[in-house]
C-alpha cells in the first residue's frame, strides 16, 4: 500500500492566510498602542517633587513643573539656560528650541526632559495659564475656538 501525501485543501490555505493576516494586525496595533501611550504616560513631578527623586528618574524622560525664577533667564540664539523653582527647590534648566511667546519670568511652565547631572535638560516648554492669568488677560486665552457663521 502506497502513501500518498495530500496537498493542504483550500479552507487550510484561507484559515492559515487569515491567521497569518491577524497576526499581522494585531502586532501592529499593539505596536501603535504601546507607541502612542508612551508620550502620555510621561511622569509629571514638580520642581521639589523631581528633585527629591532625582536617582528614581536618571535618564528616565518625564515632565517637571516650576515658576521661572527671575533674572534667570538667558537665551542665546535657540538655546535657553533659567531656573524654575517650586517649594524653595530651584532647578537650572538647560532648553534646547525657542520658548513659546508667553514664557517669561514669574509664570508657572511645565518642562520635557531629563536630568543631566544637577541641571535638567529640556526640550519642549508647556506655558501653564492659572486662572489669575486667565483673569487678567482674558483677549489671550480662548476656551471655545470662535466659529464662523455663514453669510444669510
């Protein structure tokens, strides 16, 4: 009695395809998922807040929040040296880019970045408008981007 080898039947071929294909998928979208999560899980501290966990967050990317310290600001071409401070913890900032127009002295900023050594290293300046803000200079600030109604 001869054996004979019996080629995959076509449904074997279609569920093998679709495996194949789900895989496929389901890595890509775990792929997009675990990438787009990765910048909104970033650790936020505050100035005091990062610097009393300076050792746990080493070269470990998150965000830090502090007013900018008067007189501390230095920019030359599109590089930025200042302080922020928070609790009484002051924290030299290193900020590579132009900060936005708003930033000045005296307003709260939240920062991206690492530490390197003593000083943190930033990239990306999130101005913060506090409600007194918001208060004193309402024509700045809008909520609701204005609508344009059409012409009657």
């Amino acid at each position: 009695m001869a054996v004979t080898e019996h080629a995959p039947t076509g449904r074997t071929q279609h569920r093998r395809r679709y495996v194949v294909v789900g895989v496929v998928v389901a890595a890509a979208l775990g792929f997009l998922l675990v990438r787009g999560l990765g910048n909104a899980t970033l650790y936020f501290r505050t100035a005091d807040e990062a610097v009393a966990q300076r050792q746990q967050l080493d070269g470990r990317r998150f965000r830090i929040e502090g007013t900018v310290v008067a007189g501390s600001v230095q920019q030359v071409a599109n590089q930025v040296a200042f302080k922020i401070e928070n609790k009484g913890v002051v924290v030299p900032v290193d900020h590579q880019g132009d900060p936005p127009e708003l930033f000045k002295p005296g307003i709260p900023v939240v920062l991206e970045g690492h530490f390197v050594g003593e000083t943190f290293a930033s990239d990306r300046i999130m101005v913060k408008h506090s409600e007194d803000y918001i208060a004193k200079h309402p024509s700045r600030v809008t909520t609701v981007p204005p609508t344009t109604l059409p012409a009657p």
